[in-house]
C-alpha cells in the first residue's frame, strides 16, 4: 500500500503540495490527472525518493520495487531482446551465476530459484512485449541504436512492463505510441497484477486501464473511485454542491449582516445585534470553486476554395524510387474531417508528406486548387523550435510587419498569456511549446490542415479545446493521433493506409479498435451447411477389448516413465553430482533427464489418443 501523508512540498518558493495526503491499495490502477504543471512529475520523484520532501512521509512495504520509464532511452549495440531481458535483474543476474558458479550447494540454489522465477518463459514473454508494442522479430534482434528516439522509448517501456516493479509509475507513456500500440497497452495494463500509477491526458486510457483517479488540484491530492469519466461526473456534482452551498450562505451572511447594521443602534436589539456579530465572526467561509481560465484554440478561417482541393489518381508516392504507397484515389475537399488508421510503418507519414507537398508523388496524377494553403503540425516540430527565443519573438520573425499587439493578441488566441509570450521556449511546458506550434502550423489560415499526433503534452482541458476548435474550423482536417477520444470527435471520414495502399475504412473506430485487439484471432467462418452422415456400427466387442488393452498399456508406459523421471530428479538435485571432477557425469545424467521427458511427452500424448478412441468407441 501506499501511503502519502500530509506532505508538502516546494519549488522556487512555489508550493505544489500543501499537506496533501492520499492512499493506493495495493493491486490498483490509478491514474494521476490535473493540469499542467501542478506537480504530477514531481509527486512521481517524491514517490522515487528523487526529492526531499519538507513536510510529511511517503511509505511504501519494505522491500517494494518501484519502476518507470529511463529518462533517456537505451542506445546501444545489444539486441532489444537482450535489453528488455536485462531489466529482470534478478534473473540476470542468476543467469550470469549459473554460468560461473562452481559450488555445487549454490548451483543447485540458482537452478530452483530460477525455476521459481520463470525465467525459461521469459524470453517469449519479453518478445510478446515487444511485439505488443510494434517491434516483429526481426526488429527484436538489431541493436536499440538502429532506432530513433521515439521507438527506443518504447523500449524502455517494453523493459520496464517485464520487470515487472511492485509500483510502477507511467508518466504519459501513450506519448510515443501509435494507435495500435496504445490499445496494446490499455489492455496490457488491465491485467498487470501490480500496482500501476499513471499521468496521462488520454482520456480512453483513463476510462478503460484504471478503477480510480487521484486528482491534484489546489496543492491537494483527491482519489476518486472509478474511471475518467465518473470522476469528472462526480468532481462537476462535487463543485455544484460546494457552489451551491457558497451560495446560501452569502445569503445568510448578508442577512445577518443587513440585521446588525439596522439594529446595533437600537438597545432594545443590541444583544440580538452583537449576537448576529458573533455568528457572523464564527461563520467558516464557504468558498465556491474557482474556474481555471478556459483553456481556448482560436484558428483563423480560410476563404472557401472550390471542391475538391486535392485530388488524386492512379498515384504513387515512396522514397529513392522504390513506392511506399501505390493506386492512391483519393479527394479531398475543404468540409473533410480525415482520420488515418494504420500501422507504423506502413505509410501514414510518407502519405501526410505528400499531402502537404514536402513529398513529391512518383507516378499518376495529383490535381490540387492553386490557391490552396496547408498547415502541418507534426510532434517533431515542437523539438524544432528555438529553445533560447521567446513564443512572441518565433511570431515576430514569422510576421515581421504585423505589431506585436496583434501578435501577442494571436499568442492569447492559443493559451499563451503575456507571461508565456516573453518566456523563452526551452523554459516552457511540452503542452505550450505544442500550442505555439500548432499556433505557427495555422498562421497562414490553411485550408488543409494535417495534425500529426497534435494531443501529445496536451492535458486533458487543451484536448477537450482543441475539438471544440477543429469542431468550427472551417478548413479540412486529416488527423494522425493515438487518441480515441479525440478521433471520435472530430473525424467523419476513416482512410486505413495498409498493405501499399489507401482505402476507406467502412467500419466505425470501435469496430476497428475491435479489429486491432482480436486480430492474432482467427477470423470466423461461415460453416457450410453439412449433410448429415449415417451414423458409424458400434464396433464388435473384441475391437472395443483391444482399445482397452492399448489404453492400459499406454498407462502403464506413462507409470513407468514418470518413476524414472521421479528417480532422475532425485539424481539431479543432489549437490555432489556437481563437484568439479563429477562434470562429464552430471553431463550424462542431465542428458539421460532429458530423454526421458521427452519419452515421457510422447507416452502421454499416445496415452490420450488411446482414451479418445475407446471413449468414441463405448459410446455408439
């Protein structure tokens, strides 16, 4: 369990914890919410022992493991198998002792507590990981420098998901997955049979991976029990409730004040009067809750083109003459709201490029309007920006004619107060270096605008904004996100980019999120209608007496097979067998182990063949 009591804590002289206490039992999901930065990153290292608290404790049980995501991503020339293996440090380290270890007593230990372990299945559970998470085998056996950043990221995720800690802490760990990785991980995260902590804005991964919310508003920490959207349910009754008992009494305040300031002149009343002082004085104030400034996204509007913008046909479009994507038949027009479905890898990057024009189509026919204008945003940009200039100085450059009342008034526009526009990039949270990007990506009033992945960093009060803003945005919208929640909103049209092509996906997000989870299922179907066959003879009773008779000699191989393995096993867990001058004999024994149980496999196997024919038979 964990317990955080009465802690409080400072930065700069900002305080983000006040005495702020919470409780997590042991085996819960929680997800960690509230808007950027209140200190969700910070509880995380206070919980890691990474800061000193200056009031309060954080316990855990002794001997817990706490794990997370590595700051910086593995890069180096061991396998990503290898890496992810690593992680268990335990086994590891085991097997690293087995291999020297010349002790008989202690060879024997690391043998039994290896098997305690598992640690035979692990490989193929740390290559289900990563498979889960988009690597193939093939990618699992090149080294994590072959990758980029993003995908070492997942990586460490992959390492940290097999140690399996007794406290893991996730800290937006949907923000280098794709779509697909991230249903991965909802459902991974449901079965993880410890403790999961995560800071997350992914409002589905909220509703589905975790059965409560821990809430950090106000330097205090709240749990909620329940999912995302029963918290936000319960938090809005919560603050109705406070807003409306502020209410009445502001009522009886102002009619108590309004008695004592008629009659305190009069002695009949003035006992009654300074009775009504002391209630007054008494009264503990209700206080109602304060909105936050509403989180806004203004996007400029484009004048209407004349449909389609894009069109194309016959296209194909790839990189060093060797096609990526190929019979592309595609429109778009200026009301489209487009959300790209499909796996890393297979295109969705090279066909935004082309789309934006910083790819060149190889073959067919492209048409676009000549006066048409793209925006792009891609997350890649954001780590673009000049870290030692401020969000109005990128304008300034960007606009150089225009004053800086109507730059800083665009700044407002996407949430960047006067504060943040004369703030220097590097100084500045991931969710407002995404707003200026994305605020540079919309300068121009496109009439296309492609988002690639545009929630990352975002909270969940800037997601909700930026649908309201793509909801009234009079341009064409394509979208490449992990967010369902986001996709669901915005976009009425699905293109799935699979298999070297572009096509429309006639299901419905669910049911592609259906597709996703159950594709290593085999697809139904439909059974042919089978005429029905005459039913076979009884077989005669000597046949019946035979298939008796092979069951039981099949029994009696098994009986036998299963003592000599019972002996063996004794043989094997016997210290001196592994003295120094025994080793070509234990050698012997191991082999002779080996033999038998996969004799004794096979027996067994005959064993239930033979079953299955003589219950077929017993029963015509």
């Amino acid at each position: 369990m964990l317990r955080i009591r009465d802690i409080t804590y400072s930065v700069e002289g900002r305080p983000l914890f006040e005495e702020a206490s919470a409780t997590i039992p042991n085996g819960h999901k929680v997800g960690l919410v509230g808007r950027n930065g209140t200190g969700k990153t910070t509880l995380f290292r206070l919980i890691r022992g990474e800061l000193a608290l200056e009031t309060g404790a954080i316990t855990l049980p002794s001997k817990a493991q706490i794990g997370g995501i590595a700051q910086e991503a593995p890069s180096s020339d061991v396998s990503l198998i290898d890496t992810v293996l690593a992680a268990a440090t335990e086994r590891a380290a085991l097997m690293a002792e087995a291999e020297t270890a010349t002790d008989p007593t202690r060879i024997a230990e690391v043998q039994t507590r290896l098997a305690d372990i598992d640690a035979w299945s692990a490989e193929a559970r740390a290559a289900s990981i990563l498979k889960g998470l988009g690597f193939d085998e093939e990618a699992q056996q090149r080294p994590c420098s072959d990758f980029s950043g993003g995908w070492r990221m997942r990586v460490a995720l992959a390492a940290v998901l097999f140690s399996e800690p007794d406290l893991l802490l996730l800290d937006e760990p949907t923000n280098y997955l794709d779509l697909e990785g991230a249903l991965w991980l909802e459902a991974y995260l449901v079965k993880y049979p410890h403790t999961v902590i995560i800071i997350s804005h992914d409002r589905e991964l909220l509703n589905r991976s975790v059965g409560g919310i821990l809430h950090l508003e106000d330097r205090q920490l709240t749990y909620y029990g329940g999912n995302y959207d029963q918290f936000a349910r319960q938090r809005a009754a919560n603050r109705a409730n406070q807003a409306a008992q502020a209410k009445k009494q502001d009522a009886r305040r102002a009619h108590l004040q309004s008695f004592v300031d008629r009659f305190k002149a009069k002695a009949s009343k003035a006992k009654q009067a300074q009775s009504r002082v002391k209630m007054l004085e008494k009264m503990e104030t209700i206080r109602a809750p304060e909105d936050a400034a509403r989180t806004v996204f203004t996007f400029p509007t484009p004048e209407e083109l004349s449909p389609p913008i894009i069109a194309t046909e016959g296209v194909s479009v790839g990189y060093d003459g060797k096609a990526i994507l190929s019979k592309l038949d595609l429109r778009i027009d200026q009301d489209d709201r487009i959300a790209l479905l499909g796996k890393n890898g297979e295109g969705k990057s090279t066909l935004s490029k082309m789309l934006s024009a910083r790819l060149s189509p190889m073959g067919g026919k492209m048409a676009q309007s000549s006066k048409l204008r793209i925006g792009f945003f891609a997350q890649h940009q954001v780590d673009e920006l000049y870290i030692d200039e401020t969000p109005l100085q990128h304008l300034i450059r960007e606009r150089p004619t225009e004053g800086q009342p109507r730059l800083r008034a665009r700044l407002a526009g996407f949430g960047l107060g006067a504060d943040q526009a004369d703030t220097a990039v590097g100084r500045l949270s991931g969710g407002q270096k995404a707003r200026l990007s994305l605020l540079l990506a919309t300068l121009d009033a496109p009439h296309l605008l492609i988002l690639d992945e545009p929630t990352n960093h975002l909270d969940i009060e800037s997601r909700e904004a930026l649908v309201e803003a793509l909801t009234a945005y009079t341009g064409a919208v394509i979208l490449v996100s992990h967010d369902m929640h986001l996709l669901s909103l915005v976009a009425d049209r699905l293109w799935l980019v699979s298999k070297g092509t572009v096509k429309p996906y006639e299901g419905d997000l669910a049911s592609y999120r259906s597709l996703l989870l159950e594709k290593d299922k085999p697809a139904p179907k439909d059974k042919p209608v089978k005429k029905e066959k005459p039913k076979p003879a009884r077989p005669s009773r000597d046949a019946i007496l035979a298939l008796r008779k092979e069951a039981r000699k099949s029994e009696e191989r098994v009986t036998k097979l299963t003592q000599m393995k019972d002996k063996l096993d004794t043989k094997l867990a016997d210290p001196e067998l592994y003295e120094p001058e025994k080793k070509d004999e234990a050698r012997v024994w191991q082999g002779k182990h080996a033999e038998v149980i996969t004799a004794l496999e096979r027996a067994e196997l005959l064993w239930m063949r033979a079953l299955e024919k003589l219950e077929k038979a017993e029963t015509l």
